[in-house]
C-alpha cells in the first residue's frame, strides 16, 4: 500500500477519504446548484461508487481527489485535488486538479486554499511538469478560481468526451500552470500551506 500523501493548510485538512463522508458527499451531489455544470445529479449508489473510487485511487497512488475536511468543525465539506483523467482529451495523458465543495462552503476560499495545497503536492512532492484544469465554458466560479490560482487559459477548447453531443455543457475551456508559473505567479504565497 502506497503512503498517502495528506496536507493541513490554515483552515483546511486534506486527507483521505471515510465512509463517514458517503452521506455528506451523497447531498453534495444531489444539490443542484453544486451539480450545476455537471450532466445531472447523482444517486446516493453512484455517489458512493465515486467515494470509493477516489478512495481507492489515493490508496493506489498517494494522492488524488483529496476529502476536505474543514478543521474547526471536523466536518467532510468536499474534494479538492488531483486525477488522471483516463478519457481523451486535448493534453491526454495529463494530470488534472478539480474541486467540488458543499454550496455553503463557497465564497470563503476554502476551493482556491485547498487548490493551493494540491499544486504545493504536485510541483513539491510529485514533480509535475505541468497540471490542467478545465470546466465548461459556462462555469464562471470554477474559471474565477482557476485564475486565482495562477492558471492560464490554453484557448484551447474542447469537446468533452464525457458530455453528451448536444448539450450546452460539452465544451469546456482549459487552463494549465507549470511549476514557474506558478511561483512566478505569487499564487503559491496567497495560502498559507502549514
């Protein structure tokens, strides 16, 4: 078994995953404003799925999709981190960082903070060239973040394989940082990571 990879940041734990998150990220994933630029909302079966397949991806690697655990309340309010996709995309293969948090935890910076703490891991401990982003173009707050965090847009979009031919969310900008450009950006100082 893989050492696994956790990081504390000011107010943030990320850590892998419990069965105590299931029910937790279950809401998270039937919320429909959180769901917003996703196909549609998941049942509490693949909810559960999905946890245990990001749980055993970090039990695999060390890292992953990391469950947040805000620390002053103890409580399970998302994930944040990074995934390989395993689907065609423009920069396949590569590695990805994403978020999702519960609707009451937006707006506090707790998504660019836990972010932060996941490219520290990425260009610190795993050495990555370079890590991507990407979210359809309607998603204002995730492209707010990813700005935040120092990313740039490739302007190059694209079809996203797993997002029906027709719908308005198929395609989807995506943005990239390096390791340079991630200090050259200050992103790396505006959390404290401890």
């Amino acid at each position: 078994m893989m050492d696994i990879m956790e990081k504390e940041t000011k107010h943030l734990k990320l850590r892998q995953w419990k069965i105590e998150d299931r029910p937790f990220f279950a809401r998270i994933n039937t919320d429909s404003d959180v769901m917003a630029f996703y196909p549609r909302l998941l049942t509490t079966n693949e909810s559960d799925d999905m946890a245990m397949k990001l749980e055993s991806l970090i039990a695999e690697k060390g890292w992953g999709f990391w469950a947040v655990e805000k620390m002053d309340e103890n409580k399970f309010i998302g994930f944040v981190g990074l995934h390989e996709p395993m689907y065609d995309l423009p920069v396949t293969p590569c590695v990805e960082i994403g978020w999702r948090l519960a609707r009451e935890y937006w707006g506090h910076g707790y998504a660019s903070e836990a972010a932060q703490a996941s490219l520290d891991i990425a260009f610190n401990r795993l050495e990555l060239p370079e890590v991507y982003a990407f979210t359809p173009v309607l998603n204002k707050k995730s492209r707010a973040v990813m700005g935040r965090l120092g990313m740039i847009n490739t302007n190059n979009n694209f079809e996203h394989p797993m997002i029906p031919e027709k719908s308005s969310l198929r395609e989807h900008v995506l943005y990239k940082i390096d390791k340079q450009g991630w200090m050259e950006s200050g992103a790396m100082n505006s959390v404290e990571v401890v």
